[in-house]
C-alpha cells in the first residue's frame, strides 16, 4: 500500500456509498485516512462539511489537495489516476458499458430511493410509520435485485463479470449488506446472495466492512 498522507476520506461506516469507494481504495492498494461524519448526528449539513462538499453527502476524498465527490466518480477516478494493481473497470468498451451499467443500477437506481435522507423524509414531512418506511425499501431492492438477477445470469463467475472484482462488485456487496440490515429476504436471489458471499472472502471488501471502520457503533 502506499502511503496515507496527503489521502482523506470522509465518510461514514454505514453509508453504501462510502462502503464503495473503501472497497475500491483496498483494491487499489491505496492507503488513506478517515475522517469520519456522522450522518445519524447531521454532521453532513455542518457548515466545515458544507464547505467541503456543499451536497452535504458522503463520501468525499481529498486525494493530495484534489477535492472529488460522488462514489462512482471518485472510483473511476481512482482507476485512471493509479493504474497500477487491480483494475476496477475491464478492457474493452463493451466490457466497461457492461460493468458500469450495475453499477449504476445500484448506484443510481436502488440506493437513492433508500438511503437515509429519504428515509428521513418519508418520516418527518409524510409521516410514513416505521412499517411503512420499510415496506418502501423493501419493494425498491426487490425491484432492482429481481432485474440484476436476471441481468447477471449470463456474465457472473464467482463476482459479477467473472472470477475478477470490478466496479460493480464494489457497488452489490454494499447493497446485500444493506439490504440485509433491513430483513430483505435474499433467497430469491441465490445468484446475487453467491456473489456477496464470495466477495466477503476477499481481503479489500472483508476490511472495508462497516464493522471494521473507526466509525463503528
């Protein structure tokens, strides 16, 4: 790995979206601090955190005085800047649209229908109860997990496109632990719930679980 200085991530251990870009930083062998926010107490609408990244999200990387924002950007990113070690996107420009299309099904699609904000809002100004709230996410990763079953039947080894982690391997095994943290029954989808499985096994994604992060609680 090489060294952390001058590499920060802010982020915090639960979000899917952070998940992805440590996942994707341990595949490069990168290494990098933590600067943890915590979504739960509102650090993300601070005004230091605004000031870094004015969408109050997370994740953010400030890699040697570069400022990038947006998981899939900032992977990308990671891929192209430090093309050594493992390669989160294939060669080919078949291969590449086909890795990124996942990712963004995940990324784009089903995360941003859940994640906690809107979550929140269903709460606070639709006065959804808790049963409700759930039932909302469940049917939104029904949904999109049905579609990616189905969409990976033809390319998926042990991951997603093979036997190599890529990109959108980064992006499902966040979604399953997610999934799962709200009772999402995975047996109908024995296909995904493998990949997860064999994803789990591998040193960069088993360290960038969320029970192994500074954050933790």
């Amino acid at each position: 790995m090489t060294d952390a200085a001058g590499r920060t991530l802010y982020g915090y251990f639960r979000s899917s979206a952070a998940y992805r870009v440590r996942i994707a930083l341990n595949l490069k062998g990168l290494a990098y601090a933590q600067a943890p926010v915590s979504l739960l107490r509102g650090e993300q609408r601070s005004a230091d955190y605004l000031a870094l990244n004015p969408q109050g999200l997370v994740p953010a990387l400030l890699d040697n005085g570069v400022l990038l924002t947006q998981s899939l950007a900032i992977c990308e990113y990671l891929d192209e800047a430090y093309p050594d070690g493992a390669r989160l996107l294939p060669d080919g420009a078949v291969a590449r649209a086909q890795v990124r299309a996942v990712a963004q099904a995940i990324a784009c699609d089903i995360h941003p229908l859940n994640n906690l904000r809107v979550l929140n809002y269903l709460k606070a100004e639709l006065g959804q109860g808790e049963d409700a709230r759930n039932g909302w996410y469940r049917h939104w990763v029904a949904t999109g997990f049905a579609a990616l079953e189905r969409q990976l039947a033809g390319s998926a080894g042990q991951y997603c496109f093979g036997d190599t982690p890529t990109l959108a391997d980064a992006c499902l095994l966040p979604q399953v632990f997610n999934a799962q943290r709200f009772a999402v029954d995975m047996g109908g989808y024995p296909l995904l719930a493998g990949i997860a499985a064999n994803l789990e096994q591998v040193p960069a994604f088993a360290d960038a679980h969320p029970s192994r992060q500074p954050d933790a609680q």
